[in-house]
C-alpha cells in the first residue's frame, strides 16, 4: 500500500467514528460519505487535502467501511461435531448430554482440525479478536490436569496471533469451585495463559454465591478476567446473573466481568424485569446475547416455541449497559446450524429482539463495544489502521447487517513467530 490512498466515495456508520468533527465526510442516513484518506498505513479521516505524488486513489461504489470485527463468545473444542453426534436435537439437557458423549473423541488431531476450521470461519469474517470458552471438568481440576483442548487451543492462538487474537475461558461447571485448592490452581494456569479468562456454567447449583464468591476471589487474586455463562434458562428458580451483579457492586478490581446467556432475563415481566435490568446497569455487569443457540433450546415444547429465551438487549441498551452479540455454538449438540460470524449472529438478533435501524449503533455489538468488553481498546474506523479495516458491498448498515459480501482492505499476514 502507498504512503496515501485515498478511497474514494467511502460510507462510515457513524457510531463507529470516535471524533465525528475531527473525521469529516457528509452524514447520509446513519453513515458519513466521503473520500476516506490513509496516510502512512493510518486512517486520517476525510476531510479533502491535497494528494501527494505517489498518492493511490481507490474507487469505491458505495462500499461501507467497518472496523475488523470481535467474536465475543465461540466454543471452538466443541464445533463442528454434528455429523458424527449420535442424538441431535432437545433441550439444554439433551444437548449437554450429547456432547458430554462426543468429548470420548476429543483428541488432540480431533480438536486441532476442528477448531482450526472454526479459526479460518472467523478469519473469513473479518474477525481480529475472538474469545472462545473451553470445557474443564471438575475431574481435570481435582487431578490437576490441563485439558487437551485448552493446550490444543493454546497452541492455536500462537499460531494465529496477527490473523485472529484467540483468548481462552476455562469454562467449568460451578461446583468445581467448592474444591478451592483445585480451583486456586485452575486459577494460576489461566493466569499463566496469554489471553486466559476463568469462566463458569452458572445455573440452579445448590451454594450458587458461596462458589460464585470463590472464583470472584480467585480472579481477583490471579489478575484475570470473569466470563460466566449465566441464567441459560427460563425458570423463576434461575438467579445468577442476579448474584452475579450483587456480587460485583462489593467487587471491583478493576476488570470487565462478562456473562453470556441472560436468557431468564426475558421471562421476566413488570417491576422484576426494571429490578434485575437496573441492578445490571449498576453493577456494571456487560452482557452478552446469543441469539442462534438461545432460539435452538430455549422454550422448548413438543411443537413451536412460544418464548424466545435471547436476553433483553433493547432494555439493557437504553440503560447503557455494556452489549455484545456473539456465534456461540457453530454445527453442535446446543446449536446444529449456525455460523463463525458475529455479522450473522447480530442479523438473527436483530430479528429475535427486534433491533430496529439505523443500524450503526448496534454494529458496535461486533466491533467497538465488544472489543471493549474484552479487555481490548476499542478500535473505532478513525483510529484504525489500514489493516483493521473491512470494505462491505453495502449502499447501507441493513445491508451489512443482512450479510452483504465483505473483505479485508489489506490481508493480514501470519507472524513469522508463529
Ligand atoms: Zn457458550
């Protein structure tokens, strides 16, 4: 790439500019149009200035340009199983059961293949960050034995550093953390991780706060992130996003706690419904909604579901709550579709919560917001580099939403260190 390019009638949603002033370009529904400028590899915004000799100019038609995306919450041990599970289809229950008996063939070259296809899907994208959970069991912890697939995947983020960014939860079942010394060295391996976040599946366990208080602790001592998966349900008796946001209002050391599903959140009506939204915003808890496995096993009857299950992403946005939306399950026993691509994921919850154009804000769910969430600066189009950006063939943001072709302005290469 020259020193400056220009490209020429570019589209920018407008939510994802960080200083509009300072950017330039002419507002046309929710975007900014203008002749975008790079001058050494770097956004410079689009106000006209001379071009230089040398200066190379592109000319779009009406191609909008996105910051790379963020991919919030995947499961790249568990992907693309469906082929060969034995039972599809059913609850949540059902699902768990499925897989748990799928992880007999989970060997190194099994998950290596898999999660490699599930890496090149999200490369193909346009994702640059993407935070994948990883089964534990409380086996692994009580013999103090690192999973196949968290070493499997540790490898892969090497390889993939400079293409796709991988961090890593250590998803364990909740109980797991009733065994504290177990639980403490669980805790030092994830910290030890570039790119670790201790997580939890947190549902109707007897001692939910006791053992929600133990991995607040551990994190806190370890330095890590919290990413738990929370209320995957509908039931009255579901209460942990709750405890969750009561514990972090006495908790604040200083990092992003994240927690998928929500689902319960929905079955929620009236004055419960302001309670537990508030208590959200005041806890400052972020939230992420996914729509494709939530649609799959939440609401589950013998004929058409009734309830949705994805979480109240238009509430919890009015309140300035923290959102992202991601892939979640991709070709497994929760979700037997589906795709790497938090474009998708954001088209099918715009269509299950009702996300109403312009569509700019809510594309902040796959890029600036969601980066946030994950511990990363958020990377907005004026501040980006030539090679954090995308160009979709999209006259407008309902276009990129619905899935309009995309690809990178600049491939990103492969570190020579991987
Ligand atoms: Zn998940």
């Amino acid at each position: 790439m020259s020193q400056h390019v220009v490209l020429r009638n570019a589209a920018v949603p407008r939510a994802l500019v960080a200083d509009a002033a300072g950017f330039g370009g002419t507002p046309r529904d929710d975007c900014l149009v203008g002749d975008l400028q790079l001058v050494a590899g770097q956004v410079a915004g689009m106000h006209p200035r001379p071009l230089p000799p040398g200066a190379e100019e592109r000319f779009l038609r009406g191609q909008i340009v996105l910051p790379r995306l963020t991919e919030v919450h995947c499961h790249l041990d568990k992907c693309h199983t469906v082929a060969r599970l034995a039972q599809v289809g059913g609850d949540l229950q059902a699902a768990i059961a499925a897989q748990h008996a799928d992880k007999a063939r989970w060997s190194q070259p099994d998950i290596l293949r898999r999660a490699t296809r599930g890496l090149a899907e999200l490369q193909r994208a346009g994702v640059a960050l993407a935070r994948t959970h990883v089964d534990w069991e409380p086996d692994d912890v009580a013999q103090r034995r690192v999973p196949v697939a968290w070493t499997v995947l540790e490898r892969l983020a090497h390889e993939w550093a400079g293409r796709v960014t991988l961090q890593r939860v250590a998803l364990l079942p909740l109980e797991a953390f009733g065994d504290r010394d177990g639980a403490a060295w669980l805790a030092r391996q994830v910290a030890a991780s570039a790119g670790g976040v201790l997580g939890a599946f947190i549902f109707d366990q007897p001692h939910r706060r006791e053992l929600l208080k133990t991995a607040f602790e551990l994190a806190t001592e370890v330095g890590v992130m919290l990413d738990f998966h929370v209320d995957e349900g509908l039931a009255d008796t579901l209460d942990g996003l709750t405890t969750v946001c009561e514990l972090a209002l006495d908790w604040d050391n200083g990092q992003q706690i994240v927690c998928g599903h929500a689902c319960r959140l929905a079955a929620l009506d009236g004055a419960a419904a302001t309670r537990a939204l508030d208590l959200v915003r005041d806890a400052g808890v972020a939230i992420v909604a996914l729509p494709t496995t939530n649609l799959y096993l939440q609401g589950r009857t013998d004929g058409t579901p009734q309830q949705r299950g994805i979480t109240r992403l238009r509430e919890l946005a009015e309140r300035g709550v923290p959102l992202a939306v991601g892939s979640d399950n991709v070709c497994d026993a929760f979700c037997p579709i589906g795709a790497h691509d938090p474009l998708a994921a954001l088209a099918t919850a715009a269509l299950a919560a009702h996300l109403d154009p312009p569509y700019d804000r809510w594309l902040r769910l796959v890029t600036t917001d969601a980066r946030r969430m994950l511990g990363a600066t958020p990377m907005y189009v004026d501040r980006a580099a030539a090679g954090d950006l995308l160009l979709v063939e999209a006259m407008h943001t309902a276009e990129v939403v619905a899935g309009a072709p995309r690809r990178p302005l600049e491939e990103r290469r492969r570190q020579s260190a991987g």
